[in-house]
C-alpha cells in the first residue's frame, strides 16, 4: 500500500530548488511535512535509513559556509547518499575553469543532484538551464537562500504552531541579505506579515514589492513582532561601509536586552547564522530563552533531508529502517 511518505514524494515533481519564488504554497507544505518526518530519524540511536543507497550528490560551495553544507552534508549521509564537497578554492576553477564547464565535467560523472552556493546571483538557475542534473541552491549571491527560508519556516511553525497571521521583523542589513529576500517570500506565502527595519543604507528601494512593510526603526518593529529575525552585516558583500561604526550600529540597530523590554512576552528571536555577537544581537539574547537560533540549525539536517529525498529519491518509506 502507498504511505503517506511515497504521496508526499509523488506529489513533489520538481525537478530543482532554485528560490522560494518559484515553490507553491503546496509544494512549501510537502517539503515541511516531509521534513517533520526526516526529523525523527536524527533521534534513533542509529540515525541512518536506506532511501537514498546508490545516490550520489556533490556538495559544491565556492562560498564559506558551516550550516548549510554540513547539513546538508549529514543530511545526505544520514539518507544513505554517497556525498562529496567540492569548494571552490581546491576545485580547477582556480586554474581558470569556468562554472559552466566544472557543472558539465560533474554532469559527465553522473550525479543526482548538485547543491550549489555560489557569490554570484543566478549562479544555480544557470546551471538547471545548461546542464541536466538537478539543481539545489545553497545561497547564490544577494538573491536566494531557499532552504534557509524552509527551515525558519519550519522552526516557526514548530513553535508558534502556524505562520499565517504572524508578524515577523527582520532587522539588519537587509540590502545584501538573501535570507531577507528568501524569507520575505516564504513568510508571505504562508500568510505572515513581515516588517523590515534597519539604516537607510541597507534598506533596498522598492523592496515593499516582495509585500514588507519597512522602517529605520528597530524599535518599531521589535514592538509588534511574535518573530524577530536578526541579520549579520554582510561586510563582504558590501563596496564601502553602510554605517559608521559598528558600535554605534550595535547601539541603533542591535538587539539587546533592553530593546528586548519592549517585545512581546512569547516573541521568538531567530538568527540565519554566523552571528556576530556584540555587533547585530546582544550574547545574553542570542543565548537567552527567547532564541530559537539553534533549533534553526537542527531544523536545517531535517528540511534538506526532506529536499534531498524529495528532489533525489522518494520511491520509498524513507523513514523505513
Ligand atoms: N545560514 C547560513 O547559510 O549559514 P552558513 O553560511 O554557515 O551556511
């Protein structure tokens, strides 16, 4: 008889995960639920199920990254899936390869799927157009960080129990942050309503297209927020300094535990990660009992498993031993 799971996996034709624009409602519900799932099996003694044996995936970072490519990482080898990471730095794109011609010397190896993160945008979608294997985008340049979203959006609905009619703030240096961009459509979907804040220079014009509200007013937001999102300056995606210290920054625009008085009693406090503590959040907020920033993390193994079997296998109980 079919399970659920197999439902799931046959209701899921993509081919690629390219941005959280071109996933439907239903198909954001799938990856979730099936991720909900995947969870469990990280907390067997023995965390590893036979979906994916004889599947091959090749990690392919040629930005730095610790979460997504070690989770997706465990991910895979927690689904049976051979893995292998390639980064830019050891590939022969330091001899002068091109990205086109290392995806098709990949292809030629037969992989079934290629997770990709990458400083350009548009890297990924390139790639699903030019090649034939299955695309995963890792975070390519300013514009998408899709399975970030998927697992923030799992880790609120976990806690809050739903997504729709929430107010989320995402505060920071929105101007080069994918995740804002990725969550600002994911959140919406979903029915939240999402207030982005942060200094006039990290603030894109036109930005209220993707459905946020905006202010420069951290206060403003942190105020009616049930989720408050907190984002790194991305100095390395930045031309010249956006604000004139980062201690003055830390004072306007960081969260700490007196901007915190002003939140709502049960607000949850989420960070994408790395975290530059001191600078965009407080240590005693990111570690204090409103932070969620962890179980984002442990929520991050549990929707790309859901993505790699999804996108990869799905032909069989995935959960089954
Ligand atoms: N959130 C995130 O993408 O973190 P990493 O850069 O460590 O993967």
């Amino acid at each position: 008889m079919e399970t659920e799971q197999q439902r799931g996996a046959m209701q899921f034709a993509r081919k690629h995960i390219l941005d959280m624009e071109s996933l439907s409602v239903e198909e954001i519900n799938v990856i979730l639920d099936t991720a909900e799932r995947m969870k469990e099996i990280s907390k067997r003694p023995v965390k590893k199920v036979p979906t994916l044996r004889g599947k091959t995936v090749v990690l392919f970072f040629y930005e730095p990254s610790t979460r997504t490519r070690t989770s997706f990482d465990i991910a895979a080898k927690r689904l049976s899936a051979d893995s292998l990471t390639l980064s830019g730095s050891s590939s022969s794109i330091v001899k002068g390869e091109t990205l086109l011609d290392t995806a098709r010397t990949l292809e030629a190896m037969n992989p079934d799927a290629v997770i990709i993160r990458h400083s350009s945008a548009g890297a990924p979608h390139m790639l699903s157009k030019m090649t034939t294997i299955p695309i995963i985008n890792a975070g390519d340049g300013m514009h998408a960080h899709p399975t970030q979203s998927l697992l923030d959006l799992m880790t609120v609905v976990e806690k809050k129990g739903k997504v729709s009619g929430l107010n989320i703030a995402i505060i920071g240096d929105i101007s080069h942050s994918r995740v804002a961009r990725s969550n600002c459509i994911g959140f919406k979907k979903l029915g939240a309503h999402i207030t982005l804040a942060g200094p006039p220079t990290m603030i894109p014009k036109g930005i209220e297209s993707l459905g946020a509200s905006v202010t420069y007013h951290a206060e403003e937001a942190i105020q009616n927020a049930d989720v408050i999102m907190m984002l790194r300056i991305q100095k390395e995606r930045q031309k010249s300094y956006l604000f004139p210290s980062e201690r003055e920054y830390a004072k306007v625009y960081g969260l700490t535990k007196e901007k915190l008085k002003k939140a709502k009693a049960d607000v949850l406090i989420m960070h994408p990660g790395p975290v530059n503590r001191g600078v965009e959040i407080a240590p005693e907020v990111a570690d204090g009992p409103y932070s969620i920033i962890l179980d984002q993390v442990t929520n991050g193994v549990a929707v790309r498993m859901a993505i790699l079997y999804l996108i990869v296998g799905g032909a069989r109980d995935a959960t089954a031993d």
